[in-house]
C-alpha cells in the first residue's frame, strides 16, 4: 500500500524538503459520470425512505432513461468538474440498460476530448433479465478488447445470480483487468461476502462496503465514497477496520477528490478524536497504485503546502495548471482544449431532456 507521505512531501516525515506546490493528478476510484445530469431532475414519484427506495426512485429511473447523447454530455461536464478539482483520473462506474452497446467508448471519448484519463466499467445486472446480464458483460468485453483501458463491472452482488457473478468475475481474469462493484453498499447486499470471497482478486474494487464485516475475505481495494454514504444514509464504512487497501470516491458527486478526503478525515475523527489526517491521505495515495500513470500527471495547486494537515483544514484549494500525459489542459482556471461554456449549456439542455422522459 502507498505511503501518502512518500509522494507528498510532509514536514513530519521529510522536514529538510521543500514543500513544492505541483503535486501529482488525483485519482477519483468510484465515479458515476451519468449521475452529472441527475441534478435538478424532478421529484421522484414516491419518497425514497430506504437506500433500495433510492435506488429504485432516482438511480434505475434515471439510468433507464439514458441515451449516447447524455451518456456523452454527462461524461463531459463531469470530465470538466473533475478537472477543476484537479482530478486527473477517473475510475467510472456505468450502467444505461437501454444503451449498452458503444457506452463505454461514448464515455472514454468524452473525456478525452476534455483531456481526462478515465477507466469506465459496465455494471452487468440481472436487473433486466438475462439478456441485459449478457450485454452488459458483452459492452466490458467489447471495450476492453478494442485496446480500452478499465475494469469490467458488475453492479452489486444482490442484483446478479450467481451465473452472472461468474461469467463477469472470468471474463476480468482473461482480460487480464480487475473488476469493478458495489459491495454492502447498504443491508441489501449483506449476502454478497459469502458469493464473491471465492471469484475476487487483488485487482477488485469494492466500491462502499458499508456493511462489509471487518473479517470479510472479499480480495481487493475497498474505495470508500464518505459524500455518498452520508447521502443516502447507509451509515460510516469505518475504512480503518479493513485489511484491505482503501481508496477515495465520489460516487458520482462531482470529482473533487480533496474534498472526499476532507470529509473522510472528519468522519474518522468523529469516531476517533486522535485521528491524524495522515490516514485519509494514505487513502488518497492509494488512487495512484490503482492508476500509476496518474502520478506522471501534474497539478500546481493555489495553496502551499499540499500536506495533510494544511489541506484537510483549507477547503478552498484550486488548481492553477494541469498537464495530463505531457499535455497542459487547465491552465488560468479553464479549460485549454474545450469550451466550458459549451459544455455546461449542452449538458444543462440534455439534462431538461432526460428528465422530461423520466
Ligand atoms: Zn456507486
């Protein structure tokens, strides 16, 4: 596991360096680029009470609604606000039942034309029987052997038989890629340990694990989304409890990555006082273990110095200038190879036209 410290130099550990304020480009390890429309959508047809009823109210209405031209704009505003937050890479995690095929490479696309390393993954569900398992696993394997880079996804334990869970856990490991799923998100999915413990590998992501037990033997590295929990009232994953790697997410609330720190800092020291932020920077780390290309990005920041406990208590931190691959894309607060106007109007009008059909 990375050492936060090691990448941004601490004056704890490292007192004769001095602190630079380029640092590598973040990582965001579980992100729902689609969920960038979600916003502003009308009031769901009964009041979600339960993490399922939120599910079934705003995120399977929403992702049935889905069509490439959303796909497409979603991926780019959510390119766009990830750089603003000085994030370089973007783990996503997709699903859109009635456009499956071409998804992924809508979705690379848009964010390579902001400028944005992204790793998308398909989450393959039995929601919408059998034949939408089969082309949510026929997407994974459609991208991934057309040379893109990602995972192949599955979206949780408790939406898929055990056929699914199989044929998605074998097609990663031929693929030679890991896989991408919710796990114990919320009490819905507590059956998932016993069905995933014997198909897992390092390579996984486990997004949530809210309600993993502590002794759980699921292989992988356990991104922890702390905005999103607290959203939909699953409770606090306690990260610090796993043997397992941790990692930082969104879940599809925005891209700052700094801020899911932040957070995640906080709600560790509201359950251990002497927390030291040292911790949620070790998970931040992480994100560059997963996508080592991301430490070769740089980011220079508008603070000085990028450490622990200067950030975890500065909660304005902009970037000045981004270079991704070689390539400067944000240079004097926007955007060097897009319009951000653009692209925040054509979302905003895709965005009035998936909700009219919700
Ligand atoms: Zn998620």
């Amino acid at each position: 596991m990375a050492n936060g410290a090691t990448v941004f130099p601490s004056r704890n550990t490292n007192p004769s360096v001095l602190v630079s304020e380029t640092t590598p480009g973040l990582v965001c390890a579980h992100h729902h680029l689609y969920s960038a429309l979600a916003r502003g959508m009308p009031p769901t047809p009964k009041v979600a009470r339960t993490f399922r009823e939120i599910l079934e109210q705003v995120w399977w209405r929403l992702d049935m609604a889905l069509d490439l031209e959303t796909i497409e704009w979603s991926a780019k505003l959510g390119a766009l606000e990830a750089l603003e937050a000085g994030t370089t890479t973007i783990i996503d995690h997709h699903e859109s039942p009635n456009a499956i095929e071409g998804s992924l490479s809508v979705i690379a696309a848009a964010c390579s034309e902001v400028g944005v390393r992204v790793l998308p993954a398909y989450g393959v569900t039995d929601r919408h029987g059998p034949q939408g398992a089969k082309q949510g696993l026929a997407e994974n394997e459609r991208f991934l052997k057309g040379g893109g880079e990602g995972f192949v996804g599955i979206h949780a334990a408790f939406t898929c038989t055990d056929e699914t869970l199989e044929a998605a856990a074998g097609l990663a490991e031929d693929l030679g890629v890991g896989v991408h799923i919710h796990v114990c998100e919320g009490p819905e999915d507590l059956e998932a340990p016993p069905r995933l413990m014997h198909l897992s590998r390092p390579d996984w992501l486990l997004a949530h694990s809210v309600h993993l037990t502590t002794d759980h033997q699921i292989q992988g590295t356990i991104v922890h989304n702390p905005a999103s929990n607290l959203n939909t009232g699953v409770g606090y994953a306690d990260p610090r409890r796993f043997a397992n790697p941790v990692a930082l997410g969104t879940d599809g609330i925005g891209g700052d990555v700094l801020g899911a720190f932040r957070l995640a800092h906080y709600l560790h020291r509201s359950v251990e006082p002497t927390a030291s932020p040292e911790a949620a920077w070790r998970w931040l780390a992480t994100g560059w273990d997963l996508v080592p290309s991301a430490k070769m990005d740089r980011v220079t920041w508008s603070y000085s110095p990028m450490e622990p406990w200067h950030v975890a208590f500065t909660p304005v931190v902009r970037p000045l200038e981004i270079e991704i691959n070689g390539e400067v894309v944000w240079k004097d607060g926007a955007p060097t190879r897009v319009d951000p106007d653009e692209i925040r109007v054509k979302a905003q009008e895709q965005a009035r036209r998936l909700h009219a059909r919700l």
